[in-house]
C-alpha cells in the first residue's frame, strides 16, 4: 500500500521510525518534505523553530515550499494515509492544523484515514469524527 504519512513536524523522529517500519513490511511511504529536510541533514529542528520564531510563525517555509499544495497532490497519488498524532500542546493525539487540512484532503479524495492514537478532543473533533478515520491505537498492522 502506497502510504502517505502525516503530523507535525515536532513528531518527525516518530514519523521517521513508522515509516521504517512500515516500509519493512512492503509498504511505500512518503513523509512532510521538512520532516525530510531535517532528516537528511539539510535542517535542523532548532533552525526550523527558530524561523518559526522569527518569522513569528511557521508560514514562511509552508509558502516558500508551497507545502500545502504539494501535499495534496502527494495524497492524490497515495491509496491511504496515516496521521500521527502524538501528545503536544497539553492534548493527547494532537493534530494541528496542516493535519487536519491534510486529512479533509484525503476524505474528499476518497482515501483512507488511519489515525496513529485516539480521536483528540480538541476544536474540530466532530470533524475529525465526521472523517470516519480508521483509530489504530498504535498498532501499524491493522494498516489493511
């Protein structure tokens, strides 16, 4: 299954070893560019927060990238994606706003949502809920 994985950036260690893994067991995965970017070598997380800081927010490198764009036409491509959604910012199963944009890509696209953790109760929880994601609690095997 061609899988598209997504979350914040502050989870890209997470995000890098589900993908590990996942790609273990045949599967194809594609991760956030930045998450990339910092895995490679070519940003670190501190460089990251601190043009988040200076900028005042994390718009620069989502337009400079055109991040938004390129990931829904990622998902296009993808049969499935899987949004990790950790601890973070006092919510458990947090998932931020390019995330949940991302999972609105995927269900109108007609894909598949899994959910790493539990549905957050956050704002847009009848959203999320609305979406009908696949909640995984943490067990990559029922990836199907």
């Amino acid at each position: 299954m061609k899988i598209a994985i997504c979350g914040s950036i502050s989870f890209t260690d997470k995000i890098n070893v589900i993908s590990e893994q996942l790609k273990e067991v045949g599967h194809v995965v594609e991760i956030p560019l930045t998450s990339q970017k910092i895995l490679s070598g070519q940003l670190s997380m501190q460089e990251f927060e601190k043009e988040k800081s200076v900028n005042g927010d994390g718009s620069f490198r989502k337009i400079q990238d055109d991040v938004i764009r390129r990931y829904y036409n990622l998902i296009a491509g993808v049969d499935c994606i899987l949004v990790v959604n950790d601890g973070k910012k006092g919510i458990s199963g947090y998932v931020g706003g390019n995330t949940f944009l991302e999972m609105g890509f995927a269900y109108v696209l007609n894909k598949k949502i899994f959910l790493l953790n539990a549905i957050p109760d956050m704002q847009y929880t009848d959203e999320i809920k609305a979406m009908q994601p696949t909640v995984l609690n943490g067990d990559l095997s029922k990836i199907k």
